[in-house]
C-alpha cells in the first residue's frame, strides 16, 4: 500500500473532510486519516445550523457572572466538573480575559465573515458535488420565554445589527406565525432570515465520499498516535496501522488535537465543551425554522424526518460518557417551548465535544516551529458552519496563496 502523499489531513469531522476537500482539488496528493469513521465525533449529533448569525463568541461580558451561578448544577446549561488540571485552569483564565467589550467586538465580524463565506460554500458544493444533506435556508429565530431573557436578546441584536447582521425582532405572536409550533410561553424572538440548516452527518459522510472520489486515500478505524521527526521536522505519522509518510500534515482532530501537539511541545488551547443531543421521529407538529431557546440554551432542528434538541456545555475534560440528568434538561428546555410535544418515539441520545478556544475563535495557522504542522481547530459552536470555509482556508496556506479571508486574527501565537 502507498503510504506517501502530499499532504496527511489527521480528522474526518466537518473540518478535516472539508480541508481534504479543498486540498484535492487543488491537485495535492491527500491522504485523511480517522480514528473511528467518518463523522464519529463532534460533527455527528450537533444541532446542524449553519449560522453566520450566530457571530457573538462564548466568551462575552457578563458570561462569567451569569455561569456563576450555573457550573456546579447537574442540569444548568454550562457545567464545570472540578479537576485539577493545570491546562484547564489557564485556559479558564484566558477565557476570563476574553469576557469583555474589546475583544468580543474583535471576534463578532471575524466568526460573522467566516460564517458567510462558508454558507457561500455551503451553497456551492450541494450544487456542484451533488450532495444530498437536506440544506435549507429558512432562517433561524432565537425564542425567549421570558421578558428579562428578551431585554437581554434586544441588545444583542441591536450589536449584531451594528456589525451589519440581518435580525429582526419579533412578538410573541409574530413568532408563532412565522413557526406554529412554537407555543404560548414564547413572548418574543430574534428572527435571522440569513442562516441555513441541514444534516451535518450526511454532509460530512457525503464530503468523504466525494473526496474518495477525487483521489483522496481514506484511512479509517486508523489512530494517530505520534510523529515521525528527523532532525526537528516531523516527515510522517505513528498509527495503530503503521506508518504514514507526508510532506505536510494538518491536524483537525477537533478536541483531541493538543494530545498530538503536546508530544512537539506545543501547547495549544483547546478545551472540551461537551454537549448533548436527542433525536427523535419526527412528531406531528415539529419546527420548519430551526430554533434555539435563548434561557434554556437548547436548540431543535427538523432534519428530515427526525427531530433534534441539542444543547448545554460541560468542562470535563475528553470524556464522553453521557449524564442523563443532563440529557433530560435538553428535552426539558425544547417542550418548554413547543406546541404539544408527543411522547419522543425512536430516541437517539448523543454526545459529542466542541473543540473550544479561550475567545471563541478557531485556530487555523501552521505551527511556529514545525512549519510543514498545521492546525484547523477550535471551532466550539460553530465548526459545522465554519467546516467548509476552514478547509479552504487551510488549503490556500499549503498553497501558499493570498488566503480568502485574512488570518491574523486566527494565529496560535494570539495566546
Ligand atoms: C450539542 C452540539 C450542538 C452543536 N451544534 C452546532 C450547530 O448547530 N452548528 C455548528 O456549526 N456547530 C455545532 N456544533 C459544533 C460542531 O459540531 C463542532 O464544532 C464540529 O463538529 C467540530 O468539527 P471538527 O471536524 O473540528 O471535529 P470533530 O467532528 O470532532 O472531528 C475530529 C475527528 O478527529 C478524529 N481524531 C481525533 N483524534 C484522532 C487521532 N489521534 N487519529 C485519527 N483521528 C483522530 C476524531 O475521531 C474525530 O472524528 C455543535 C456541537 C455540539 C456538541
């Protein structure tokens, strides 16, 4: 078997199958390898918006406080699970740092114009490559069950308006028309006509199939599990299937890439924000206009005949074990404000880990030392949205070329 290419893109979630993508069609001899399959880690169960609306970081001011009283509740929406971790204690620091006015109005326009471009993309490829992933513009509301929440909602439109987003406010009852099957709790929403939904599994598998299709050798059930390095330059990779040689190797293994960088001596903050998933059969009465309930902090999409809660956010390292009370409290938050929830039949519960900066920015850059190392992670929220746009991006810096958008502000050397 050749076990030689161009370039080894380690992670086929939404970034890396997007990044082998890219990278193929611009005639580099790419090799993607995964440790389970393709989609079996974060980019499997999320609540598949696709979102340039959704431009305000996690870390915003008034986060820290608000959390407060959340991290130590089995069932708030933001959980810490106490370890002693000095790397996670930084990066709460960091995150801390990141919780105020300036650094937010950096991050909004940046997330905003990556979040445009890759629905652009988005668009693009459902067109040209003929996947089916059940891609839907219909917008996305943000509903509030309670006036203090819908204050709060209004000044975060009001910024995101100011940074040139497209939302709009809507009553109670205007909401419910726009989607019926929200129901009387709701007093208002946020209504962003620009976002578009569709399912994230079938896209990604659908992107593996495709860049098979253009020659990309796909490895799966293949761990990584160290480098190849003569003389300080990594020339290849260690897996449980031997050896891989490559001129170039992207990490984008979401919230497992700083176990590979820590064996070069890099640190790279990214931490674990789990989150949890409940799909069911599609009921009676479900959402056309995917939704997130702003107090509850859960989202429910209609993907095809299923219908999906997803939500809460829990520091507890790579682990993914699933917490019923937790998963409970998702379903809680979406029947909160549904119209007549039927009894869930046919459940799949999930969970998965968003690779998380301390600014809500991902990192696409090569590693300072080890220039033929790049790094494609850190989406947190937003890494289905941002898969298509990244892998590009990823692709014109092996290229060597003038990148689509500039990549300043996404530099490990940030931290
Ligand atoms: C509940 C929830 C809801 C979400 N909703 C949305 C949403 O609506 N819209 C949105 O844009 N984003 C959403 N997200 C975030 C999004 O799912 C993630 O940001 C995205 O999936 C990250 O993609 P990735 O490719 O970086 O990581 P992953 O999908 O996790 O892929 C990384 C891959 O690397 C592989 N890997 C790891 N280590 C190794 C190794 N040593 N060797 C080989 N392979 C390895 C893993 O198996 C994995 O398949 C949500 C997340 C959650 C948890």
């Amino acid at each position: 078997m050749e076990r030689r290419s161009d370039v080894i893109v380690i992670g086929g979630g939404s970034v890396g199958v997007c990044t082998a993508y890219y990278l193929a069609k611009k005639n580099f001899q790419v090799t993607l390898i995964e440790k389970g399959q393709i989609c079996s880690g974060c980019s499997y169960g999320n609540a598949c918006m696709i979102v340039p609306s959704h431009a305000m970081p996690i870390p915003a001011p008034g986060v820290i406080k608000k959390s407060l009283k959340w991290i130590f509740k089995e069932d708030s929406p933001l959980l810490i699970r106490p370890q002693l971790d000095r790397q996670l204690f930084s990066w709460f620091l960091r995150f801390a740092a990141s919780c105020r006015e300036k650094p937010m109005a950096k991050t909004i326009p940046i997330l905003r114009d990556l979040g445009r471009a890759s629905l652009l993309l988005f668009r693009e490829l459902a067109a040209a490559e003929d996947l089916s992933f059940d891609f839907k513009q219909r917008g996305l509301m943000t509903v509030y069950s309670s006036t203090a929440g819908l204050e709060e909602g209004k000044e975060e439109a009001e910024l995101l308006s100011k940074h040139g987003l497209s939302v709009s406010l809507l009553t109670g009852d205007e909401a419910r028309e726009l989607e019926p099957a929200l129901n009387n709790t709701v007093v208002g929403a946020i209504y962003s006509d620009e976002d578009a939904h569709g399912s994230s599994f079938q896209f990604v598998t659908g992107m593996g199939t495709v860049v098979k299709n253009l020659g990309v050798t796909v490895e799966t059930d293949t761990e990584v599990t160290g480098w190849l390095i003569d003389r300080q330059t990594p020339f290849g990779v260690k897996t449980n299937r031997g050896d891989f040689y490559a001129k170039e190797i992207v990490l984008a293994m979401g919230s497992w890439t700083p176990i590979l960088t820590s064996q070069l001596g890099v640190r790279v903050p990214v931490q674990a924000g789990k989150g949890y998933s409940m799909t069911m059969d599609r009921p009676s009465i479900s959402p056309e206009i995917p939704f997130i309930h702003a107090e509850r902090k859960v989202g429910v999409t209609t993907i095809g005949n299923r219908l999906r809660f997803a939500g809460t956010m829990e520091f507890a390292g790579l682990d993914l074990s699933l917490n019923k009370t937790r998963m409970k409290s998702i379903q809680k938050g979406a029947a909160e404000v549904l119209s007549g929830p039927e009894d869930p039949s046919n459940v799949e519960y999930w969970c998965g880990l968003r690779p998380c900066t301390p600014d809500g920015r991902p990192i696409i850059d090569r590693l300072p030392n080890y220039p033929n190392i790049y790094l494609s992670t850190g989406h947190a929220m937003l890494g289905y949205t941002h898969g298509p746009i990244s892998g590009k991006l990823m692709a014109e810096l092996i290229n060597r070329e003038t990148p689509s958008l500039s990549l300043e502000a996404l530099k490990l050397n940030r931290f």
